[in-house]
C-alpha cells in the first residue's frame, strides 16, 4: 500500500490489497460496449445464492448511494423516517430531492422506546449496524414489530459480512421489507460502485421503472461475479478486522484512551486523538464529540498504537 492508501481511515475501505483471482479473466476491451444483460442476470442469480432468497427478489444498482437517491425517487410523495445519527447521505439526499424526512434521536446509542410508535405508516430507515455509533440497532422481535406497523422498513446492512446480522429471512413473510447491501465494505470494491437491494419482486419492479437502463458498468459486474464466486477473501478480510479491533481496543484502555468497538469495520474514539492522529496526517471522521476510524491493518495498527502511546505522553 502507498502510504496515502495506508493513512485512509475515514471511509471504511478495504484496508488490505485485494487478491489476484479477483482480476482474473476480466475482458477490458468489452468496454467497449455497453453491459449485457446476461452479465447483470449472472451476477443475479450469484447474490440470490449468497443472500438465501429467490432471483426475483434481487435489484442490482450502483452503490447504496445510488440506491438511496432511486428509494426516494420511487417513493417521493411518502413520510419517511429514520434514526438520528445514522448514515449521512439518506438525510443529504432527501433535503436535495425535498423529501420529508423525519429524524428520531437515538438513547444511548440506541433506538427509543417510542420509535415504532413514531414509525407507524412510514417508510422507516433502520441501519443496521449503523453508521456512525457501529452498533446493532434492531434484532429480529422489533423489526416485525416495525414491519407490521411501517409503509416499508429499509434496513441498511452495509456492514452485514462483518456483524453477521441479516433479516433477509423475513423477506418471503414481509413484501414491505427492503434490505440495502453493498461490495464497498467487506468485498472491498468501493471504487467499482456495486451494490444491490433485497426486496419483494413488485418493489424490484418499481426500482427498476424509475432508474436507467444500463445501472452498472461492465467492468464492476465482472469484479462482483468474481468477489462472490470465492468469498474465502472476504471472511478472511472480517477475521482481521475483528483481531486488529480486539488489538486496538485493548491498547487504547490500557492507555485510558476513551473509544468504543463496533459491528462494523471501524470504531469510536475520543476526539482528541481522533485530532491528533489528523494532525499526524492519518484522514479521519470526526463528528463532535467522537472520531470514527476505520480499523486499519495489521502493519497500520502497530503505527496508530504507538502514536497513541505518544499522544498519553503529551496530555
């Protein structure tokens, strides 16, 4: 890694190079022309295998990004809610498009007792873990609880490879359940755009009226087919990111340094350090009383501990 790639811990990104078989047999001069459908149908019928859920029930879009901005143009004239904080760009992108958004605070990094009572008839956003307190938000007993309650639940498992928590089960029992995920975590193709929505087949039908004919370039469809035809990359991209976690997590108390572990791959700390490893030329996501920082690897772990170690010394 360059060390620009190494100091980036303020987006989640994959922290380890990727592998060589996920470039294998890639065909760059089909970029010539625009995807075919059978690509996007491959990769369909891939992660409804991975997912556990029928083909009909997969829509495949550029980035969660992308996903939101489609959800609201899908649903434009519905009230939504969602948990506040949670991931930024649902809000950013409903004050763009004039939604009407409303936002729940959390209580101690948790949802209020209240919240489904507050949901009811609404398109409720849950994200789960969420971003940035990386908690587990929502078990299985409060989303039927909100799914009999709700317009629709959008549930955003960003972070599903890393947390283990899907509720994809309930979608046979559910149609208003939506589920977002994504490749830029955990498959660490950030840079390709690819993400992908779980709903009932009559909501992948309303998506797909309201977006473009071609939703994903050749060259990310390829890149996905190769990331879920071998996982083995992913599962043992999770296990070092929960080892580094443990390791950093650990190191900061034994220095009094406040940070809190997550579900996903990143964590919380005091704001102060989160300040000076900036200072120190590491990009981090501060918010106003903590910084987010993605877990690094192995090697970068070892730096930002003993950057901590001097930051105890200095205050």
């Amino acid at each position: 890694m360059v060390e620009e790639e190494r100091r980036r811990l303020h987006l989640n990104e994959m922290q380890l190079p990727l592998p060589p078989s996920l470039f294998e047999g890639l065909d760059l001069d089909c970029v010539r022309f625009y995807p075919p459908e059978e690509l996007e149908e491959q990769l369909r019928l891939q992660i409804a295998g991975y997912a556990g859920v029928d083909p009909s029930f997969v829509f495949i879009y550029s980035g969660i990004d992308g996903l939101i901005e489609l959800m609201y143009k899908v649903f434009w004239d519905r009230a939504f809610l969602i948990h506040d904080p949670a991931y930024y760009v649902y809000e950013h992108e409903a004050l763009r498009q004039g939604i009407a958004l409303s936002k729940v605070k959390l209580r101690f990094s948790k949802l209020p007792s209240d919240f489904s009572v507050q949901a009811q008839g609404k398109v409720t956003v849950v994200v789960n873990p969420n971003n940035p307190t990386g908690n587990i938000l929502m078990d299985e007993t409060l989303a039927e609880k909100l799914l009999s309650n709700v317009e629709l639940l959008v549930v955003d498992e960003a972070y599903y490879e890393f947390s283990g928590v899907t509720f994809a089960p309930l979608l046979e029992k559910w149609p208003n359940l939506v589920i977002f995920r994504t490749f830029s975590k955990a498959f660490g193709l950030a840079g390709a755009r690819v993400a992908y929505m779980l709903a009932h087949p009559k909501t992948v039908g309303l998506f797909s009226q309201c977006s473009e004919v071609y939703r994903v370039s050749t060259l990310s469809l390829m890149l996905a087919k190769n990331a879920l035809a071998d996982t083995s990359y992913v599962t043992e991209y999770v296990q070092v990111v929960k080892t580094q976690m443990e390791r950093l997590i650990n190191a900061l108390s034994t220095l009094h340094i406040s940070s809190r572990p997550g579900d996903g791959n990143f964590i919380l700390v005091e704001k102060g350090f989160a300040e000076f490893l900036a200072s120190r030329g590491f990009k981090i996501k501060c918010f106003e009383k903590w910084g987010r920082l993605t877990v690094p690897s192995p090697s970068v772990t070892e730096e930002v501990i003993a950057l901590a170690e001097n930051y105890r010394r200095l205050t």
